[in-house]
C-alpha cells in the first residue's frame, strides 16, 4: 500500500518544498509541485503567507487572510476584465466567456445570476433530485459491477455530475456527449500560464458550446420548461418584472453552470474514493461508521456529509481563486496598493494549522470542519448543497456495492495547479 500512496501522492522533502517556496512563481510551477503542492504550501504559510510573485501579484496561504479578502467585497473585486484581456486577448471566445460569467463578475450581474440559479436550487428542489441521482448511481455501478471493475473518473465521477447539470438545464441526453470534453477544455484555460494549443482548445471549445447552446436557448424560448426546476427557463424569463439577462449574459453563464458543476463534482467524488485508497485506515473507519448506523437513514447522511465535508478540505477540487484589490489595502499585516492581483490559495488554505487540528492528517469524522472549499461569502458556491449531496450519494453507494474495491494502476493525475483532480483511475472488484 506504501507503493500506491507513493505513487497517488509522491511525497516531497523539506528541503525540495523550501526551495520551490523562495522562488514560487505560478507562472513557473515544476512537476513535483503539481503531484503534491502541500508542503510548499506549508512553507509559503509559515515563512511567506503573502508572499510578493515576480508579476507584483500576491499569493495568500491563510485561512484567515482568505477568510479577510472574501469578506471584503469593496475592497476586493472579482472582475477579471483586466487580468484576462492580456491573456487571451479582448475579443476572443475565452475572454468574452471568463468576463461574463457569474464567478468572474461582481454585483449586480453577479447578484441577478446567482438569485436566478438559487431559485432552482433550493432545499426542497434538491431533496427532489435525490431519488433520480440514487436511481443513476445505481446504474453506473451495476455496469461497473458486471465488468468486474472500471475507471473511477471516466466510468463513474465524471459521468455524475454531466447529467445532474445536464437534467438542470434540460439538455437532451443525446446531445451530452462533448460536454466533459468541452469542460475540460475551457477551465483548463484557467491555468496560470497557457500553451498556444490549450489556448485554441479553450478557444473552441467556447465556440462550440456557445453554439450548441443558441440552439438550446431558442427551443426552450419555444417551449418553455418548469421555471421551477429548470434553470435554463429560469435565466431565460428572469425574475418577474426584473431586468432579463442579455443574450451573452445567458448563454456564458449556461456554461459556466455546465463545467463549474460537472469540474469541481467530478473532483470531490474522484479524489474521495482515491483517498480511501490512499489512507486505508481511514477507510476502515468510515466502512465501520456506515455499519454502525445502517438502517438510520440520518445518522448516515451525518456519517457521510463529514467524510465529504473532509475530501473538500484535504484535496480541495478548486485550489485557486482569485480577488483585484479595487484600492489601496492590507492584508495579513501587507499594504497592497490599488490594482494588485490576488491569488487565494484555498488548498493552502484548508491545511492551515491555525484552523484545522493534525490538518495534514484524514480524519473522516472531523466536527467543526470550516474549509474554504465553497469558498465565502457573497462569491460561495450556489450549487455547495447539491454537491454535497452527489458527493454523499455518489461514494456512500459506491462503499456500500463495493467495499473492497482497489485500484489495478497508479491514478492519472490532472496535471493542473487550479482544479485538482484525477483523469483516470483503473479499478477492479475484490
């Protein structure tokens, strides 16, 4: 077992973390540090928790600190126009997508996207939701159960969360199939620095996806869905009597819902899985937990929201977020004048001691669990609840068809700084 945690999560020695710390440059990330960004993270935190980037930028590494940035919306922006129009160019599908989309943009249209999608999100909504995801679950393990085995990523925590968004915005299932490729794609743009060939891949993929969607958009103008449970029709009516969306407004922010919620979902149910595989202790001790409390039904929702709540924090599925201080500020004891770039480091973040006992260590049942993985305040998560919900659902089934399930090869990491994750993981049944 040494061997595959090894190999999930090469480990890193003190002096290597150092020495990436006193020159860390996202732009210039080596390899090792993608495999395993957590003990420089940990020294970034103790000897430079703002830590000054060759760009003028910041990084933060505290949870406190990124607790104070979130917390201060007049201070800090999360509009992106000036940062990505350098990037990938004013006028091109990227920048016209990042720049438009609800998580890249401040109030108001941030405020009337995000009450337009909470709308379709509330409890009640996705309490309903819960049998169909059971029922879906269900099949993807019935077929990974008559092979024997399968691909935790390709063949299961990916193929999630594509139809859960999918039913939202009532996609018709025949025409999902580029979705994850189109997802992968265009946040993979998001990566601190770009190829020429990541950059036409995004650029495409917008393209396409923008395309598909005018399509979508003018026959659900035709026929109009359950405003209730359909995002879609929500974003296309808005809210009565209030200021409809414009055209770009509505088709950049259907797919901003497509791949935040396919992207981040897939993640914690991928990582989740592989950490039991990776910290078989702590596998023991949920699969003892869930035995404990079969048949209350609550008691295992609790069991399994902590486990969740836990994957969030350990291996945070968005690592990175970013602020523009829109004035001359402080943080963590640092003048930043106005204009200066922000980096919050929510996997940096989420191990840091001064909020989390043992935070290097899987405690599966760990209370009080206040990670940033949502993030905070007026910018945290819309979709957080749902989730949590596909996350408890998705690995509380997969545990209870197969306990004993093993990986056959080392998992194929992402290779990316922002979203953290896995592409493929071969599994066989034991």
């Amino acid at each position: 077992m040494s061997l595959l945690r090894d190999a999930i999560t090469p480990p890193m020695s003190a002096a290597r973390a150092q020495a990436i710390a006193q020159s860390f440059d996202l732009r210039a990330l080596p390899a090792d540090f993608l495999a395993n960004p957590y003990p420089v993270y940990a020294a970034l935190r103790e000897a430079q928790p703002v830590r000054c980037m060759p760009d003028g930028s910041v990084f933060l590494t505290r949870s406190s600190d990124l607790v104070a940035v979130y917390r201060d919306a007049q201070s800090f922006s999360s509009d992106k126009h000036v940062e990505f129009a350098p990037k990938y160019g004013e006028g091109s599908p990227l920048f016209e997508h990042h720049t438009t989309s609800l998580v890249f943009n401040d109030p108001p249209l941030h405020t009337r996207v995000r009450g337009l999608i909470m709308g379709a999100l509330t409890r009640r909504a996705i309490a309903a939701m819960e049998p169909g995801l059971t029922m879906l679950v269900d099949g993807l393990l019935d077929e990974m159960d008559a092979r024997g085995g399968g691909d935790l990523i390709e063949d299961f925590a990916s193929a999630i969360p594509v139809e859960i968004i999918g039913n939202l915005l009532n996609v018709p299932h025949a025409d999902r199939g580029p979705l994850r490729a189109w997802s992968l794609a265009i946040l993979g743009a998001l990566e601190p620095t770009l190829t020429a060939q990541q950059q036409a891949d995004g650029n495409q993929a917008v393209s396409e996806m923008t395309a598909y969607l005018r399509t979508l958009v003018a026959e659900r103008r035709r026929r109009p869905g359950d405003p209730e449970h359909d995002v879609l029709t929500r974003l296309i009516q808005g809210e009565a009597g209030g200021e409809q969306l414009r055209e770009v407004e509505l088709l950049q922010n259907c797919i901003f819902l497509l791949n935040a919620g396919h992207e981040t979902t897939t993640n914690l149910i991928g990582n989740g899985l592989i950490l039991l595989q990776e910290f078989p202790e702590a596998r023991a001790g949920l699969l003892h937990a869930l035995r404990e409390t079969a048949g209350d039904a609550a008691a295992q929702e609790a069991v399994l929201g902590r486990a969740v709540d836990e994957f969030l924090r350990f291996e945070s599925s968005n690592q990175l977020g970013n602020r523009r201080a829109v004035k001359d500020t402080q943080v963590g004891g640092v003048d930043l004048p106005a204009g200066t770039l922000v980096t919050l480091c929510i996997g940096a973040a989420n191990r840091d001691p001064a909020q989390f006992a043992e935070p290097d260590v899987l405690n599966l049942a760990r209370e009080g669990n206040k990670h940033l993985a949502f993030g905070f305040g007026i910018h945290q998560c819309a979709g957080l609840s749902l989730a949590r919900l596909e996350g408890r659902i998705a690995i509380g089934r997969f545990l209870q068809r197969f306990p004993h399930f093993r990986l056959s090869d080392a998992p194929t990491r992402g290779g990316r700084a922002r979203f953290r994750g896995f592409l493929r993981a071969p599994f066989l049944l034991v």
